[in-house]
C-alpha cells in the first residue's frame, strides 16, 4: 500500500484515531479531515484532533496533514429537512460524501472511518448499508471487527487515548433516539430534501488544511 493515499475522517473521539494509525501502520499516506461541527459543538475538539494529528506524527516518524470542513451547515440543513431519529445517519452520509469530494480533489484512493460495528446506533449493519448505498468510492473501516476495549488498548498504546479524553463539549444536535435500522427509501428520500451531492460539492470546497 505504500503509494497509496486515502482521506481518513478524524473526530476527537477514540476510534477514528487509531483507524488512521493503523491504515498508516500499512503503509497509506493519510490525509485527516475533521468535520467542524460549530455551532453544534465547541473548539475543544478542534484542538483535540490538532494534538492528535502531531502525536500522531510523533509515534509514527510519517506526516499526517490535517484538514477541516464545516460540517455544521450540513448538520442544520439535515436538522431542518429529515426526520429527527434520521440526524445520525444523514449526518455520516454528508460526511462520506464530503470526504470522497476531498479525496478525489486531493488524489486520495478511499476513505478511512473508525466504524466499529454495532458499538453506536449510527454503527449497526442496516445503518452502515443505509450510509454509503451510493457513494461509489471505497470506505476502509479497519476496526470494524475489534470492540472498544481494544480499539483503546491501542490508543493508549500509541498516545492519543489520554488526547482523546480531554473535556470537550459533544454534539449537540444528536437525537434522544436515533433509528438503528434505516429505510432505504426513507434514506434516499431525505438525501434528495438536502440534495447531498451539491451540499457536499460545498462544503468540501469549503475545507482548508489548518496544520
């Protein structure tokens, strides 16, 4: 995989980090994208994911440049034309299409996410199905079979797990229930209402590299 580059999406959680660690770890140039949920979150996780980018580096010997879109326009347009338990998979389909946008501009090959299956609601089979039915570009979802306990056995392993960690304020647009297992109807229904593919034509164009 070594003249291989994909754009892996970076929150400042746990998972996403060391999905990038690991494509890395085989040999892929990694691009990181944050999705800046702002108004819908604070600049805590901005600066959390810059930390993580230069541990990254760090542990690694291997550059990760790291890149940032406003995600949160896509959020509202999402809030205000689909339904409410549809927030969490609509959100992660906007982002997909966001980073293939970056990614083909960038000359990246694939998308990396940290999808650990089953461990949220936005992670369960149906819903993964239901996210990318169309996107026509690879996804690499390198801890799809490992559980949290391992995913974080890594992450304090290579440093970012204390990063991680760090006090910052979640989104706050997440519904009291999200659905677990989209209709596909519904899904290509609601991604007509936000015309996806020009949001995320946008807000790609949007995106600049902060380090």
């Amino acid at each position: 995989m070594s003249d291989t580059k994909v754009v892996s999406l970076v929150s400042g959680g746990i998972d996403s980090p060391v999905a990038s660690y690991l494509m890395s770890e085989r040999g892929a140039q990694v691009i990181l994208l944050h999705m800046d949920n702002s108004p819908y979150s604070d600049g805590r996780s901005l600066e959390n994911v810059k930390a993580i980018a230069e541990r990254l580096e760090e542990y690694t010997g291997r550059e990760f440049p790291l890149y940032s879109a406003p995600h949160g326009i896509s959020q509202g347009i999402i809030h205000e034309k689909c339904a409410s338990n549809y927030q969490c998979v609509m959100c992660k389909r906007l982002m997909q299409k966001t980073a293939r946008n970056l990614a083909e501009k960038l000359g990246a090959s694939a998308i990396v996410m940290g999808d650990s299956l089953g461990q949220v609601a936005s992670q369960t089979l149906r819903n993964i199905k239901g996210e990318c039915f169309d996107l026509g570009f690879p996804i690499l979802r390198p801890l799809i079979g490992l559980d949290k306990l391992e995913i974080m056995d890594v992450a304090k392993r290579i440093g970012t797990y204390e990063i991680s960690i760090r006090p910052a304020k979640g989104c706050t647009i997440v519904p009291s229930k999200a659905v677990t297992d989209a209709d596909p109807a519904k899904m290509a229904e609601f991604t007509a209402a936000v015309d996806a593919e020009s949001l995320a034509a946008r807000i790609a164009g949007e995106a600049v590299r902060i380090r």
